[in-house]
C-alpha cells in the first residue's frame, strides 16, 4: 500500500509528535495502532476518491492517523482502560491537540469517529468516512487472522 501524499503526512506527524509511538500498543489482533491508523488513512483515501466526494484530503488523512491517538495499552484493563472504546476518542483528541495544530475538520474526525458507541454523529464528510474505515479495517483486522486459521484447521 503505497501513497506518496499519505507517506508524506506520515512522516510530517511522526518528525512534529509522538505518532511513531503508536508502533507500540496493538490495536486488534497482531495489528499495531499504527499500522491500524496507516490502514485507516489509505482506506478513507481510497473510498473518498472512488466516490468522487469533494473533502480536504489533508485534513482527511491526518484525521485518519491521529484517530486512535490514545497513547496507552487499551488492554490493560487493570489501568482503568475498561470503558476504552467510550473515552478514547476524547483522549486522542487531547493527546492530538497538545501535539499539532488541528483544523475543526481534524477534530470531529478524531472526536466523533466511534459513532454510534458514542451517540454525537460526525458533522462533515471527511468524519463520516473515516468513521466508515475505521470500522471496516477493524473487522478486517479482527476476523481476517481467525479465518485464515479456521481456514488451515479446516484444510
Ligand atoms: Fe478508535
Ligand atoms: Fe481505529
């Protein structure tokens, strides 16, 4: 998966904060939050572009890599992680404003993207389909490894 715009806004995050930490704490399965977000951005790209929608591309992917910009073992429930998939929109949010310069666009991306868990809906284009990835990529990231071992079990 290659886009020289996204590798671009990859490495501007990673040169300016503390995206590259993301490479420590897994998401779903063996996927890390950061290859999740990577997934993520070039996915709401993708969709964006195969729908001829007219959003802020840069807003867009940058949003989309700082969805998830949680910063901690979400697994760890000992650490008061157990209400996660609630709070942590709100606290990526914090940790990504103390780090960049966020547009609104940005911050609804970030802030509303576990809609309908959260119940605030997205209010532009760019939130809803990162939302829309986001989703996707975590089904795919959860259900695709137990498959291919179902798959060997079974052959
Ligand atoms: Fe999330
Ligand atoms: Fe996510």
């Amino acid at each position: 998966m290659r886009n020289l715009k996204l590798e671009t806004i990859v490495s501007e995050l990673e040169q300016n904060g503390r995206f590259s930490l993301e490479k420590q704490y897994y998401q779903h399965g063996s996927t890390s939050v950061y290859s999740h977000s990577v997934q993520v951005a070039f996915f709401s790209l993708y969709l964006s572009r195969k729908l001829k929608l007219r959003v802020n591309e840069r807003a867009l992917i940058r949003g989309a890599l700082l969805h998830d910009y949680f910063l901690y073992d979400w697994h760890d429930r000992d650490h008061g992680h157990s209400l996660h998939g609630f709070t942590h929109p709100g606290t990526a949010l914090k940790n990504a404003k103390k780090d960049y310069d966020l547009d609104p666009i940005e911050e609804n991306i970030i802030h509303r993207h576990m809609f309908p868990l959260t119940p605030v809906p997205p209010v532009c284009w760019e939130a809803w389909i990162v939302c829309l990835a986001d989703k996707y990529c975590a089904l795919k990231e959860t259900f695709l490894p137990l498959w291919k071992r179902i798959s060997v079990v079974m052959s």
